[in-house]
C-alpha cells in the first residue's frame, strides 16, 4: 500500500492549482469506480462566502440526529486529510492511503484516453465519494471546489441544495458579472432538488429561479420561509433565535463571530430540516438543534490562536468575506487598536478587499504566502501604500517576519497595554493556514 507520505506527493504531482473544468473525465472515473456518489443521499453547497462554515454546520446538525456523515471541503490548512472527513473528523493517513490506491489505478487509465489528466481536485472528490461509500455514510455534505455545473463534485445531482450568498470572485473562470457566476452556481440543482438559498441581489437570484423551474426544483428563501430572527452577543460567539423552515428554534448558542455566520447558520438549518422532512407539520426536536450548533467550530474563520495580543485569523479572500469579517470585528470584538497581516493572491480584488479593511486596522504589515499565485510584496505594499500610507504601512519579506513585526508593533503602539489590541492576519485561506502552522507549533 502506498504511503501517506506518497499520497500527498502523487495528488501534488498533478498540480495543486490546476484547473481543467472537464465534467467528462470525472464521469467516466466514477463509472469505472461503480458510482459511489449513488451509495448515499447528499446535500450540495456553492456560492461565494460561507460554504465550508455552512457545511459544518450541516455535519454538525446530521450527527446531533445520529446521523453518519461524511463532509467533503476544500481547500484545507493544514492537511489533505482535513478535506474528506467521516462523522466529523479528518480521515486517518491510513485510510486515505488506501483509498488512494483504490482510486489511483483507475484515474490511469482515464487519464490516458484524455488529453490533460485529472486534476488534484478530481482525484480527491473521487477519493471522498469512495470513501463515503465505503464508510458507509447516511450523508454526504459536499462543498463545491469552484462554481457549480462543471466543479467535479456536480457528478452528485443532491437532493438538497445550499446556495450561500453569491459575490464577484473567480471572474476569470465563472464570468463578469454577478448574473453570469450565478448562472455557474445554479448547475448543482437537479431534477426535482430542494433548493436552499441565502438573501441574493436581484441579478443572482433570477438565474437561480429560473434554473429551479426548468428542473422542477423547490426554492426556499432566507427573509422569506426561514432566517435570522434575532442574534446577541455571547460570550465565546453569539445567541441566535432562528426561524426554520419547521418553525420557531431559540436559545441557540453558536460558537463563532459575525453576523454572517447566523445567516449560515439560518441556511444549515433549513437544509437540515428539508433533507430531514421537517416544514409546516414537523419540527427538529430543538434540543438536538442546540447541541448540534453548540458544537460546531470553523477553523481560519475569525478562529483566536494567542492571546495578549490576541491573534485572530480569517480567511476573508475577496470584499465580500470581508466586508462580513469587518463587521463582525466592529460589532463584536470592538478592539482599540489591530494591527492586519496581509498576504493576497494576485487575481483577487486586492484595492477592494484593502479599502473595506482600513477602517479598522490601525497598521498593516503586507507580506507574502506560499501560493505560486501570491501577490509579490512589492506589489501589494505600494496597494496598500495608496490606500493606508506609507507611514501606515510595513513590508515584511516572509510569513514569520511579518507575524513577529506585528506583535511587536501592536506592542509599541500601546505602551504594552495589550487589552483591547490585537493582529488579525487574513487575505487568503493559504495566508491563514500558513500562519496556522507557525503559531499553533
């Protein structure tokens, strides 16, 4: 059997970042596998924000009903492992190996009829429906990698369908406008699907109707079958009464920040309630509601590693995460002074994603990840020099330099008083998982 260590080295080889929206190739792979996507019942989530918190929550609310779920999520911090998990945690090097051996033989053969190989995307959606199948899972909650009708994970066809909000992002491969994305999301709904979406701008929401209707989908809206009805700060997140798709659920404690995530919250519940049968006649036993977001958590997501002073990372990647992060910072952290780490990929919105955080950060300090896709420093140091200023603004030439430049200026800048001060490093899941790996050594 081959290695972990392999493992990781051969889906590497096939390029970590490549992309090849070839649905064909995948097709032809589940076939040759024996369709394990069939074995299971699964929820499917797209939009821009909040998938992976979303799916969370989902395995979350599933397994407080004694469910057995497998979560498939993308990208990870820290390990491959964290992508395909069973009953809520990662798969076992082991188990992971020896899905790859299973699955690796068979991708050959696709890959030699085709004129590119399967993506490292490919591989490992592949290897999570394997791995569901074998398990065997009760439910599959899958999170799209990039789109929605040509990701791999669309060879599914869910019955539930989440559809968080829908923001520019990816223009360069979904389309310039909110319209043309949305349309790209719209393809994960199927015959006869149920269909749950988050509040959308008029321009998303059109095709997600008109998708619904020409297969015979059931829509239910946030703000109008479900939502938020009131949220207040709690101590180590936030109190949420939320209006389901069965009713009324209160006392709901939710163990992350911001007001976005009680909207993701309001969209798991009423997947969960729709994959689950609930609506005008039945309710979720509340109880189990309330243990299964008690004990949700959502790594790299305003996720405190140190204290004093306090650390927070967030993987906002685009002015729609983080517009969302900042809010969140205002409304429920309200720090006297932040100093931001910020490390970018060069094809997002980077003038944008820096305007909505100045406000708030008293300093930045611009660095660079490990991505081949990252902004070089110089770059993203004169953005954020014409935004911030130059005296606002310090260059760090790698990851622990700047993480080290920040502590010490949040320091300085306080006279050592360190309540109410903190860094947030954020920019790109890569920015957070490579501070992820210094800072929880």
């Amino acid at each position: 059997m081959s290695t972990y260590d392999e493992v990781v080295a051969a889906l590497d080889g096939r390029g970590f970042t490549r992309m090849n929206f070839d649905m064909q190739k995948i097709r032809d792979l589940m076939d040759v596998l024996g369709s394990p996507q069939r074995a299971y019942p699964a929820i499917h989530l797209t939009g821009t924000n909040g998938k992976t918190s979303t799916a969370r929550m989902i395995d979350s609310l599933l397994r407080a009903h004694g469910l057995h779920t497998g979560r498939y999520t993308s990208p990870h911090l820290e390990t491959v492992r964290e992508r395909i998990s069973l009953d809520g945690e990662p798969v076992t090097e082991e188990r992971l190996a020896a899905t790859y051996d299973e699955v690796a033989p068979l991708a050959d053969l696709i890959d030699k009829r085709a004129p590119e190989p399967l993506t490292y995307f490919d591989m490992t959606t592949a290897m999570a429906y394997a791995t569901f199948a074998d398990a065997p899972v009760d439910i599959a909650v899958v999170e799209v990698g990039l789109g929605g009708e040509e990701d791999a994970t669309n060879v599914l066809e869910a019955g539930v369908c989440v559809i968080t909000p829908i923001g520019l992002d990816h223009t360069e491969w979904l389309g310039d406008t909110i319209e043309d994305i949305a349309w790209a999301k719209a393809g994960i709904i199927h015959q006869g699907a149920t269909v749950i979406t988050a509040l959308q701008t008029e321009e998303a929401m059109r095709p997600l109707l008109e998708r619904s209707a020409q297969v015979g989908a059931t829509v239910a809206r946030e703000g109008s079958e479900f939502g938020v009805i009131r949220r207040d700060q709690a101590v180590g997140g936030q109190l949420l009464t939320l209006q389901g798709l069965g009713g009324v659920y209160d006392e709901v404690f939710l163990p992350l920040f911001g007001a976005h995530q009680a909207q993701n919250a309001a969209l798991a519940l009423a997947a969960v309630e729709a994959f689950l049968g609930a609506g005008a006649n039945k309710q979720l036993e509340p109880e189990l509601v309330r243990e299964g977001f008690a004990s949700v958590d959502s790594p790299g997501r305003l996720e405190r590693v140190r204290s004093a002073p306090t650390i927070l990372l967030d993987g906002a990647h685009n002015p729609h995460g983080m517009a969302a992060t900042v809010a969140a910072l205002e409304e429920e952290f309200a720090f006297r002074h932040l100093v931001a780490v910020v490390a970018v990929l060069g094809d997002k919105d980077v003038s944008g994603l820096l305007d909505l955080l100045e406000p708030v950060a008293a300093r930045i300090v611009v660095t660079q990840n490990s991505s081949p896709r990252s902004m070089p420093v110089d770059e993203l140091a004169q953005l954020a020099t014409d935004i911030y200023g130059e005296d606002r603004v310090t260059v760090a030439q790698t990851m622990p330099d700047a993480i080290e430049e920040a502590v010490v200026l949040a320091e300085q800048d306080t006279d050592g008083e360190l309540s109410g001060v903190a860094v947030l490093i954020t920019g790109s899941i890569v920015t957070v998982a490579d501070a992820r790996k210094l800072l929880k050594k």
